[in-house]
C-alpha cells in the first residue's frame, strides 16, 4: 500500500474543483492510496480502517476471502472511509480515464459523510486516529489478561448492534444547540482547576486570551480558542467525553451502557478493565452506524454524481464504451434481488426531474387523472437544491418509504418476485409476484437494517430483565444462547430475555364432513405470535411459553 502518484493526485484535485463547481462541499484535505486486490482482502474485515483493533474473526475473514479470490479472482475499484481527513482506497489495476470517474464517486461520497446530518456524531474527531488508539489498548490489555480480551470483545459485539445511536444523535442536537460553550465551561471550570501545575495567573491568562479572541473575531473566536486548546491539550477531548458520560442521567442507556454502569461484576476493581475493552466495542460500533442505515442513498448519491460529472468531463473522450460498460456493472438493476447503487441514483434522478417540473407539490399529489400528471410540467427548476436537501436530511428507510411511489416503480419497470420449486428439474423458477409500488416498497424496507427494540430493567433478585418489541420480525433463535451467555457473564447474575416468535400450525379443517369423491385441499399453514421467556443461569438456558397474543 503506498500513496498515489503525483500525477494521479493532480486529476483528483482537478475531480475536487468540478465536483464543487457542481455544488459538492467537502474539506480540502485528503489522503489516497494505491492498494493491490490481496491488500482489500486483508482491509475488508476491519471494515477498511487499517488501524482497527485485532480480533480473531478478522483473521477468519481473511482466509474466507482468500480462498474466495482464488476461485473467483475480481477487481475492486475503490473504497473510501469517513475519517479526517477521509482515506480512499484505489486498485493499482485502474487506468487514468477509470480513475476519474472513480475520483468522482469517492468525492460523492465524502460529500455524503461530510454532510448528511445522520453523520454529524462524526464529524468532531478522526476515528482513524482513535482506533489506532484503541488498538494499542487492546494490545496491551492481552499482554496483561491473555484470551479474556478476547471474550470480552465477543461478548460485547455479541449485542453492539443496540447501541443508543439515535441519543447520540440526540445529545449530538442538544451540544449544537450550545455551540462550544459545554467543552469551553468544562475546560474553565474542570480541566483547568484540576491540572497539577494550574495556577490563578495561567487561569487569568487563558481568560484573557479567550476574550481577545473573541474580540478579534467575534464570530469563530470560541472556535478558534477551542482549537489551540485541543492542540495544546490532546488530552482535552477525552476528558470531556468521559464527564459527560459519569454526569449523563441513568435513562436512555443502552445495553452496554446499562452493563458497563449497573453490573457489579464488571466494576470491581480486578475487573475495571472490562469497562474499557466494552466502551471500545461499543465506540467503534456507534461510529459505523450511520454507514450501515444510509447505504442506499450513499451509494446512489456517490453513484449519481460520478455519472453526472464524468459524462461532462473532457477526458471521458475515447474512453465511452469503456465507460458504459464499467459504469453498467455498478449501476444495472437486477430482475431479481437488489442493487443500492442503481436503486439510489435512480431515485436521485427521478427527484431531482419531479422537482424540476414542480411536481413535489399538494397540486401534483391532487391530480388524478393519467395524462395531466405525465404532462405535468411548471418549470420550478429546483431540482439540484431538493437533492441536496435530501442528502443532508434523509437516512435509507425515510428515502425509500417518503419517494418511492408507482410513478417510479412503473417508469423503472420494477416488481417483485416469487420464485417455487420445480421438482422435474429441481431448479428454483422466479415470477413475477407484484408491480404495485406498496409491494416494492416493503420488498426494499425489509432488506435494510433494523434492529431489534429492547427495554432494559432489573427485578428484585438482581436478574437483568431483557424485554424484546416485538416489530413484525422475530430474533434469530441461533444466536439467542451465546448471546445470553455472555450477558449473564457480563451481568454476573442471570439474565431473562421475553420475545415472540412464530409458531406455525395447521388450522382446523371441515374434511370429516366433505364428500369422499371430492378433491380435498391440503389445508394452508397459518402463524401465530407466542410469548417466551429465554432465562440464562449458571450457564444453563431455559425456554418456556409465558403467552399467546396473534
């Protein structure tokens, strides 16, 4: 891995300089790599941040990978990751006229991460640079505890997924809302009072050097101040977010919050170091999850930038069907199963078109009648700024369930397959199942990411109480007991965990009252909800009905 040439460096400014032209708006610095295709394999598991910490899964990832490679050899174009600066990735395989278009698309992207107000949690520090941290941590605490690093990592990536994203989201809100002023009174009436060698007269300067900042530039004066404070004190951040967290209110925690400050088994003194490999795990993971419910729209805007900028890009010239085909691969839509890339840029285009005409408007929506709806046509022309106010505002589920209507599903010609077994030539056949908009819908809103919904609470005999909302989609029964196992190890006493699932069964039939010489039909299987309760004790896991509610 080695950094880009200074030729290639030089078109990827001249991408920048287009693509903000365009209206894209991204900070100037960043860092591009050039990578062999062995190099993605071994970046793949860690999520493409080199610095990550270690973890055994990684290295089985690996060799999966390789031995995927070896049977079906492929070319990766790009990756780029959200740091600060953002670090893009680049296979040494890729012509010049191939890198500008994919210039284009990790500009795209930046933008997106940049922007896209379900990053902002983000946008504050570079994790490349924290998880380069953490990972010397880990390694240090391995050479100190050995293997229990390791469980303890498992046991908390085990339940990551229930991170409380959306009160950091929350919080994030409530912090933008002060501006600075929070990390500025921590730094005044914390940090400066607890320093060893802080005297009055340090103190009265530092005042007096923030009120002529401020003087001199009233307004990013505090945000200047801040910043040769952080440079002065590379310490500060930490410090800040770990008071924030010892004076944040008991309500609202996650689980591994919950677990990290209830359970006296991980806060006793020879078992403190928990806490800190638990807070990695659960920092890594709330980083990622903004990358994990916005794939669609990231993809579709990177998408639909590279195709709009390099098709009006000079060095597209000799290279069009070069360009067709590459750009086919990544954004053709399948018959069968679904394709982020091309779903994304096409509802891109398809708003950026309805705004243009007016159509986003209560006279649009009114309108009934065929013909007045496909000639419908105000010349708004604000289609660039809807876009825009899209990409900073939606994440995947509110994208697809606010914008795909039948109008798009009927001009992409879209529908749903079914697909049953043909048992003369043992082969899967597909059908056409449905075109209607609502169907796509639910078919593209139940393949995007959605955790479960659990309330956290603790009875009388100290036993953690898991209850699972059920939402239409039950927990993966495998993964239940080394979850539990885990949890009750964490806790340290035993765990319950109350959810449903499906129980099938076949419906009484009228069959005994039919005409023997009638064709009887095998009667369908119906389903219904059961409420169970999971329990784990002293390693042991039990499961009974406790209910029957559908």
């Amino acid at each position: 891995m080695e950094l880009i040439s200074q030729h290639a460096k030089k078109i990827m400014e001249g991408c920048k300089e287009r693509a903000r032209e365009a209206g894209l708006r991204f900070q100037d610095e960043s860092l591009e790599y050039i990578v062999t295709n062995r190099d993605l394999l071994h970046l793949s598991p860690k999520v493409m941040i080199p610095t990550l910490y270690d973890y055994w899964v990684q290295d089985v990832e690996v060799l999966k990978e390789q031995g995927r490679y070896e049977l079906y050899p492929n070319n990766p174009y790009e990756t780029v990751i959200n740091t600060r600066p953002p670090i893009s990735f680049y296979n040494d395989n890729n012509p010049d006229w191939l890198n500008v278009m994919i210039f284009y698309h990790v500009i795209g992207h930046i933008d997106f991460f940049q922007n896209n107000l379900f990053f902002r949690h983000t946008w504050d520090f570079d994790f490349a640079n924290r998880a380069l941290s953490d990972k010397r941590l880990i390694a240090k605490l391995r050479s100190e505890k050995g293997r229990w690093v390791d469980y303890i990592i498992e046991f908390s990536r085990a339940v990551d997924n229930l991170v409380g994203y959306f009160d950091i989201l929350a919080a994030q809100d409530k912090v933008k809302s002060a501006g600075s002023e929070a990390m500025l009174d921590f730094y005044f009436d914390v940090f400066l009072q607890r320093e060893g060698n802080s005297v009055v007269t340090h103190f009265v300067r530092e005042i007096e050097r923030y009120n002529k900042m401020l003087r001199d530039n009233p307004e990013n004066g505090q945000t200047l101040f801040l910043d040769t404070v952080k440079v002065r004190h590379a310490e500060l951040e930490s410090l800040y977010e770990k008071h924030k967290r010892e004076n944040k209110p008991a309500e609202g925690l996650d689980l591994l919050q919950f677990l990290m400050e209830n359970s006296k088994f991980l806060n006793k003194e020879e078992n403190r170091w928990m806490l800190t490999v638990m807070e990695v795990v659960r920092g890594t993971s709330l980083y990622f999850q903004p990358q994990i419910r916005t794939k669609i729209l990231n993809e579709g805007w990177a998408s639909y930038w590279h195709e709009k900028l390099f098709l009006g890009d000079d060095r597209i010239g000799g290279h069009e069907v070069d360009y067709a085909i590459v750009n086919a691969r990544v954004t053709s839509m399948p018959r069968v199963g679904l394709n982020p890339y091309a779903l994304g840029m096409r509802l891109f285009s398809y708003l950026e078109e309805k705004a243009d005409k007016g159509k986003i408007s209560f006279e649009y929506l009114m309108l009934h009648d065929k013909h007045g709806r496909d000639q419908y046509d105000r010349q708004v022309g604000s289609g660039q700024d809807y876009i825009f106010a899209v990409r900073e505002n939606y994440a995947d589920s509110m994208f697809i369930n606010s914008f795909i209507d039948q109008d798009f599903v009927d001009q992409h010609r879209l529908f749903v397959t079914g697909k049953h077994l043909n048992k003369e030539r043992m082969t899967w056949q597909y059908y056409v199942k449905s075109r209607r908009a609502e169907d796509y819908k639910e078919m593209v809103m139940g393949s995007l990411y959605h955790p479960p919904s659990i309330r956290i609470s603790v009875d009388e005999n100290s036993t953690l109480v898991l209850n699972h909302f059920f939402e239409g989609k039950p927990l993966v029964r495998d993964y239940i007991e080394a979850t539990m196992l885990g949890l009750e190890y964490l806790w340290g006493d035993m765990v319950c965990l109350y959810t449903s699932e499906p129980v099938p069964h076949k419906p009484e039939t009228q069959q005994q009252h039919q005409d023997p010489g009638m064709k009887q039909e095998k009667p369908k299987q119906e389903i219904s909800w059961k409420r169970f309760r999971y329990t784990m004790h002293e390693k042991k896991l039990s499961r009974e009905l406790v209910d029957v509610h559908g």
